[in-house]
C-alpha cells in the first residue's frame, strides 16, 4: 500500500482544532482499494483526489492499486478487504432494471461473499422495503418505492456516487463500419454492435483493442459483465434488453406470462449447436437447473426465485417462480445462457473435477452467433462468426489485449486495430476527434461511478463519518480536471438517463469541506494535537 503521509503535516495545519476534554479512539488509517494507474488513469487519479480532501479532515488514507480484474475482483467482491472500494459498475441494457442499483447492491442477505452487497451494509428497512418492490408490478406503485429506497441510500450513504460516466469509444473509419449502430448504454461494446461490424478489409474481421483480458470462457465460472457477454456471442440468451428496456426475442420466439410467478417460453424450432445437436426445451432445463445447482457466482442470486423449470414440450418450458419477481425477466431471462446438455450433463464426473467452474472450457459448444476459433492466454481471442446462425453476425472478432489505454489508442490511429473497447482516456478525446481516420461514439451510461464503504469495518461503520465524507468529495472538479467534462452528477446509483426510475428530487451532491468538518463536529468527533481525527467518545 502506498502512504499519503507526506502529505498530510501540512494539511492537517490548516482544520486543527482545540481538543475536547474527553476523546475517542483515532480513526484508524483507511484502506482505499483502487485501480491500477498505468491502465486506469482517470479511476487512480480520482481516488488520489479524494484523498487528499480526506486528509485535509484528519484521516491518513493508504491507496492501495490492485490490478483488474485479478486481485482487485477477489479482494473487493469475495473477500471484501477494503475499508472504502472506488467502484465502477458498468452500463447495459437489463441494469435499467431498478432493482440492480437498490435492492440487488443493498440488502444483506446479498452480503456474502460474491453478492453484490460488497460493503455489507444492512438496514431492516431497507431489506423490507426491498423485498416488497420485487413482487410488485403496478409500475407506477413500484417507483415510489424505489425512490423511498434511493433515498435511504443517499441518507444512509453505503455509497457515495461520484458520478455517471459519459464513455467515448473510437472505431477506425477506414477500416470499419457499423450496419445498424444500435444506442446503448454498453456503446460499441454491446452485443448487439459487436454483431453488426462489418469490415472494410479484405479479410472479414474485425480487430478490436482493449486492456482487459477474456480469461473466462466458462459461463459458470464469470464474474463480471465482460465474461458473461463475451459468452452471450457464444452461448444464446433467451432475449436481449434493448437500450430503452424493451425486449428483444433471441433464442426465445415466445414468452407469456401465465400468472405472476407462471411463464412459458417457447424457443426456436430448427437451430442447433455449433457441434450441430439440437438446441431443445430440455437444454433450457438443464442450463436453468444446472446454473443453480452448482451456484454460478454471477447468476446464482438472479436464479433464487426459480422454483422449478418443466419441459411440456420439445420446444416449450414452463418456469415456476417461488413468488412474484418483477425483475425475472430484465435479471434472469434477459441474461442466462442456453448449455448443450450433452456437454455439460456428465462433464464433472468425466473430468474428475469437484465442480464445472474448474472446467477449462477453451473450446466451447454453443448456439450462439460465433465459435472461438483459438485463443493466445494473455494476447488474442477470434471468434469466428456462425453462417448458420438464425441472425448471423456480419464479421469475425479478434479481440487483442495491450499493456495501456495508451498503447490501444496508438494502434487505432495506425489502423492495426479496427475499434478500441477501451474508452478513450479523457486527456485524449480531443485529438481523437481531430483524427482524419478516427470516428467518435459516445454512450451516456446508466452506470456509475462510486465509492462504496465497508459498513461493517473498523472505519466506515460509523454512518456519521460516512454522511459527512459525502460533502469532503470534490465532484465538480473529478468531472472536469479527470473526466474532461464527460460525467453527469447524480445522488442516487440510478442515474439521470434511466429517467423513469431516476429520483430526481434528491439534491446533487456538492463538494463542501465546512459543511462535513460542521457535521463531524455535531457528531462528537475531535481532533487531536497532531490533527488527527478521533471517533466520539463513547
């Protein structure tokens, strides 16, 4: 971990303040989980900004970069060993669910490890109000409470939103093209563009950049939306979310809602695997049953309201939840995958391994619109499209990983790279956009990003410290000296963009370092002869 202590002498100078008569215990250093600068400048630079404010009010905070996604995935989802984690959720489609950044993110039974509720914060209220939500479906009685549950956030502050990122993605005209490009929250990245590039090369492929690698292949085995999407060009999905929420049948050609916890889906007759078995109800029984035996961590919680899955027919399934779930069809149908149960049924026993995610699976069978063609560990992956597809995709992808932001956006100007998937570094975008060769693409997300606490730490379970931390962040200026103007402010984790569900009446927050020191010393909190800060006394 790298100390800020240098930093902190003369900071602290300036907000020491007479010491009460009686103190507390000193607050104790803050571990602050972050990115690596050399591929994540603007998400290292944001922390360091923070940092520095929080110093100023008596903390010693140690930043502590991790590389993304391993350790830093293990350390803030599974191990949850940070007192303060700089968040960056992406946007997609099915996020527009409001639930993903309330209740999904918040309530405690999704505390352990692997649940969304990283910072373990827990609330009766909240956890209740949660619950209700989920078996509601008069949308308009639902908002209300997911504002009441926005707003208790914002009160409570598990997270402090930073803001919404606006990405801005290049593509080399010369050498590619879009047929189609679809608006989504996701730009470039989102499936339903990664289908329709279509190459201007004379070999039909498209070459994309990015730093982060594809390491899963395994549909069990992911974590994070890259893997799970990268597998959704391998594996169909039942239906893909538009970027307005709407639905969009995939490998489903009908969906009807029997009662509120009864729904037949009826997939398409005549499409097979890539091995050329048939893709059938029972392999949509089995994904379902199977995902949910061996508890995939990315799909395990989306799956809890499965009670059973029934095939009626060759073609036909009939899900039975355990209770009202209105976002089963955004959460669960709008992401699982379709497994060939001739490969999965018998593959632990075959293999000798204690469970499927130990599975390699570097040559993966599936009904999606691409098959991995080979795979260089830590350098390439090419997909190469299916003919037979029932909506083929237009090009192959070769997805090249590099060492920096830097050095992606330096082969896209020399055009060894088609379309970088990592958005351009914000120092960058104006010369981007001066580039004769260069076409921009902006999406405004509807994820965000955020600092999200350990609520259960030596630290940050003293909610006062947190609510006053809110006004010691200096917001305006991250979006402007870091983010180039490419960020809206938002109070709440549903951003602006999802308008429907975005509770617009919750003030913007603002940075205001009297207003926190004010409110630190409502609470009890002191500072001692050295300026640090010390808890109330008890």
């Amino acid at each position: 971990m790298l100390g800020r202590n240098t930093m902190l002498a003369a900071a602290l100078a300036l907000v020491a303040a007479p010491v009460a008569a009686q103190q507390g215990d000193v607050v104790p250093e803050v571990h602050f989980l972050s990115w690596p600068a050399a591929t994540y400048s603007h998400f290292a630079e944001t922390g360091n900004y923070i940092a520095e404010e929080w110093e100023k009010l008596g903390l010693i905070v140690n930043m502590d970069q991790q590389a993304f996604p391993n350790p830093m995935l293990k350390m803030w989802f599974t191990d949850h060993e940070f007192d303060v984690v700089l968040s960056s959720l992406s946007g997609a489609p099915y996020r527009l669910e409001p639930d993903f950044f309330t209740n999904a993110q918040f309530n405690s039974a999704n505390a352990s490890p692997g649940g969304w509720n990283v910072g373990e914060y827990s609330n009766p209220e909240f956890d209740k109000l949660g619950a209700e939500q989920l078996g509601m479906f008069d949308n308009e009685e639902r908002r209300k409470v997911i504002y009441e549950l926005q707003r208790m956030i914002v009160e409570d502050q598990p997270e402090a939103v930073l803001s919404s990122l606006i990405q801005v993605f290049a593509i080399n005209k010369n050498n590619m093209e879009f047929d189609g490009y679809q608006e989504d929250p996701q730009g470039v990245r989102a499936n339903a563009n990664q289908v329709r590039m279509k190459s201007k090369r004379e070999q039909n492929l498209i070459r994309i950049g990015w730093t982060l690698e594809y390491s899963v292949l395994n549909p069990l085995a992911a974590r994070t939306i890259e893997e799970t999407e990268v597998a959704a060009l391998l594996y169909d999905r039942l239906l893909w979310i538009g970027s307005d929420g709407s639905l969009k049948l995939r490998l489903a050609e009908e969906i009807q809602s029997v009662t509120e916890t009864e729904l037949l889906i009826k997939i398409r007759s005549g499409h097979t695997f890539s091995d050329g078995e048939p893709v059938t109800a029972d392999d949509v029984k089995f994904s379902f049953d199977y995902m949910k035996q061996w508890e995939a961590p990315y799909f395990v919680q989306h799956l809890a309201y499965v009670e059973n899955v029934e095939v009626v027919d060759p073609l036909t399934v009939r899900i039975t939840l355990t209770e009202p779930y209105a976002p089963f069809v955004m959460n669960t149908l709008g992401q699982m995958y379709v497994l060939p149960q001739h490969v999965w049924g018998t593959l632990v026993d075959d293999l000798g391994i204690e469970t499927p995610q130990q599975f390699a699976n570097d040559n993966p069978i599936g009904s999606g619109p691409y098959t991995v063609k080979y795979r260089r560990e830590g350098s390439e992956l090419y997909l190469e499209r299916r003919a037979d597809h029932f909506e083929p995709a237009l090009a192959d992808l070769l997805y090249i990983v590099f060492g920096s932001a830097e050095i992606v956006a330096q082969s896209l100007k020399t055009g060894s790279i088609d379309v970088s998937f990592q958005p351009v570094p914000p120092a960058g975008i104006e010369e981007f956009r001066a580039h004769p060769d260069l076409e921009i693409i902006t999406a405004q997300s509807n994820g965000n990003m955020s600092l999200r606490y350990k609520t259960t730490g030596p630290v940050f379970a003293n909610a006062d410290l947190r609510r006053a931390l809110y006004h010691a962040i200096p917001y305006e200026r991250i979006i402007e000296e870091i983010l180039a103007g490419n960020a809206v402010l938002t109070a709440t984790p549903i951003t602006p963009v999802n308008a429907y569900w975005h509770n617009a009446d919750l003030p913007k927050p603002a940075f205001n370092p009297e207003k926190a020191r004010e409110m630190l010393e409502q609470a009890g909190f002191t500072w001692d002869d050295d300026g640090r800060l010390h808890f109330p006394a008890e």
